[in-house]
C-alpha cells in the first residue's frame, strides 16, 4: 500500500492525475475522516473533545513548528501564491452572498463584514495578528486613515511585501513586524482596541496560552481616552475587542499529524482543525460575545476561483516557482512540483468545504472583549 501511495504522490507532483479522479479520492478520503473522528455517540464525542480540550491546555508551546508554517505556505514565493489569489492578496475564505460574485468582490465583501462584526471604526489602534500578505492590514490603513494599523506576521517575505505595497500606495498608518507568537511581545505602552486574527489560530496548540497573551495586548477599559468617552457614549463601541476568523468543523476537533498523508505532511504540519465549539471552552482571560457559521460553501467557492486563477497565469507561476527552486540551489523540477501540489491543496480544500453542502467543514467568526 505504501509503495502505491508513493507512486500516486510522484504522479501528483507531476501533475498527471486527471482533476476528477483527484477528486473523486479526496471525497473518499473526507467520508474515511468524518468515520475516524466519529466515537459512536454524543457521549462518547463529548467525552473525547473534553480529553482533546485538556492534552492542548497542557502543551507547552502556543504554536508547534511555525517554521513549518513558512516553509509550506508563508514564503512561498510571494509573487506566484499572489498570481493565485484575487487583487487584494486574501489567502483566506472569501464572502460569496449570492454565489455569482467575482473573487475580488468575494475578497471584499469579507473584509467589510471583518469591519462590521468587529465594530471597527477610525482613529483605534488595531493588531492584524498573523497578517498574512496584507490583504486586512492594508485593507484596514486605507480605510481608516486615522487609525494605527500593526502587522505581525512569522515571514520575513511577507513583512517584505506588505512595506512595499504601502509604500507604493503612499500609507503611512501601517507597521508590520516579523515575530513568532510563541515568543512576542509588545512594549507595554503599545496596546490595541481592536485585534483581529483571520485563520491563524489553526496553527496553535494552547489556546489557553494563546488567549492569555493576546488579553494582555488590549486596552484595558480603564485606560480608554475620555476624548473616545465624549465622542461614543455606547458601551459596546468603547470596548477592546478581540475578532477571530477560523476554518471549523461543526463539532469536532482535530490535529493534523504526519500519519494523516499528503495534507499535513506537505500543508499542515502541526496544524489543528477547531471545532466550531472550541473556544467557549477558553473564556478565562476574554470572554466570548457573539459567534457566527458560514457554511463552507463559500471556502469552497473561494478555493474553485483560486484554481481558475492559478490555471489562468500558469505559465508565469511555473516559470517564478522553477526559479525560485534554482535560486535555493534546487532543481527547476521542485519549482513544477510545488505548482502541481497548490493546485491538488486548493482542489482538496474546496472538496472538503463543499462536503454535505458545505455543513460538515466551514467558517467560524468569534467576538471577545476583555475582562
């Protein structure tokens, strides 16, 4: 079985395997999943995610191999993942509200509903944690121009990016700094009212942890200004707010190990599927106002136009990940095998978000404020 599976991954980095077979595994794949994680009863699966909740408070570290994070998505050549996404950058789900939109209206319709749910105004300073190529950070300069936006990414290459392209747009309310979570930390004078964190928290562990260090980067109440006080006399829009955006499965959560195959082995070492549930259970240091489900239909929707797009500038994709393989002293092969294997990673994701309708895999938003 093994030396199969090896066959099958050789023709897949070669790009061999007509779309619909890919497919057509991945689907099996997903059922063999939802029967894994499956303990037979209520029971049994509540008793099994309160052992799992327990195993990741005791982790001693907040993100497990973060550098793996890098090597498989974050600095990747910066140019060929944008040729897959749409104009703004956003390497995560997009908003499809009648499933007719362009991707960049999806990319943008997400972001404005980012502004809505995290009451969002000018003139805050605000934390785009694990910011990504910027499309939030920069998004979020321009809009609201009075605003201080800060960055924190774990790629050097990203930081790179996004200095350029607020450079070349004339921002100047934007700093993006290049730190690992587990390890940063702010200089206490510098404080958020807003942080927002869209699919970060699906490459840490201790959320316990995680949770408490980013409580301590918002502004306590007490602190607020009370020129803020005279302006907004409602409670709810002086808060310091926390907003998190995360891929979920409806009840049950997961870890990504090496044992699992092709996903985690080449896209999601040391990675977590949350449950959609999952962070009531970590309420000690913020507490949860408001959630929301979007079905994964529109990750799925998301990844389809990601493919069309990669498939459009194709040529020029292969031709930058080639030479980006020879530049790190690699054979142009590992350049044409890391194309094929985005392209079966994009595959993989829609198929999954569009399992039963999109309502086994989806979207989780999430609302804290501080305590």
């Amino acid at each position: 079985m093994n030396s199969l599976l090896e066959v099958g991954y050789r023709l897949l980095d070669r790009g061999l395997i007509p779309d619909f077979l890919v497919r057509v595994a991945i689907r099996m794949l997903l059922r063999q999943r939802l029967r894994e994680i499956d303990a037979g009863s209520f029971e049994a699966n509540h008793t099994a995610k309160m052992k799992w909740i327990e195993d990741v408070r005791n982790r001693s570290s907040i993100a497990e191999v973060p550098e793996k994070a890098n090597e498989q998505h974050y600095e990747v050549s910066t140019d060929f993942i944008l040729s897959t996404l749409g104009p703004y950058g956003k390497y995560s789900s997009c908003l499809y509200p009648t499933g007719r939109e362009t991707l960049a209206e999806a990319e943008k319709l997400m972001l404005e509903s980012y502004c809505a749910k995290a009451r969002l105004k000018d003139g805050l300073d605000v934390l785009d944690l694990g910011c990504g190529w910027g499309s939030l950070s920069l998004f979020l300069a321009e809009k609201y121009p009075n605003s201080r936006i800060t960055g924190l990414s774990n790629s050097a290459t990203q930081k790179q990016h996004i200095d350029a392209t607020a450079r070349s747009r004339g921002i100047t309310n934007l700093e993006i700094i290049t730190a690992d979570v587990n390890t940063h930390e702010f200089n206490v004078t510098k404080l958020f009212d807003r942080i927002l964190s869209i699919e970060m928290f699906e490459h840490m562990k201790n959320y316990q942890q995680l949770f408490k260090k980013v409580s301590t980067w918002l502004r306590p109440q007490h602190e607020k200004s009370e020129t803020s006080a005279e302006n907004d006399h409602s409670e709810e829009a002086d808060e310091s707010l926390l907003f998190v955006h995360i891929f979920c499965h409806r009840t049950t959560p997961y870890h990504f190990v090496q044992d699992d195959g092709w996903m985690a082995e080449n896209f999601f070492s040391g990675g977590t599927m949350p449950s959609h549930d999952l962070f009531l259970y970590f309420q000690s240091d913020l507490v949860l106002l408001r959630t929301w489900y979007l079905p994964g239909t529109h990750y799925s929707r998301t990844c389809e136009d990601w493919i069309r797009t990669q498939d459009r500038n194709g040529k020029k994709g292969m031709k930058t990940l080639e030479a980006d393989a020879v530049q790190k002293g690699l054979p142009p092969m590992e350049g044409r095998k890391a194309y094929n294997r985005f392209r079966v990673f994009y595959i993989a994701c829609s198929e999954l978000f569009n399992m039963e309708g999109g309502d086994q895999w989806g979207v989780g938003h999430y609302l804290f404020k501080a305590r």
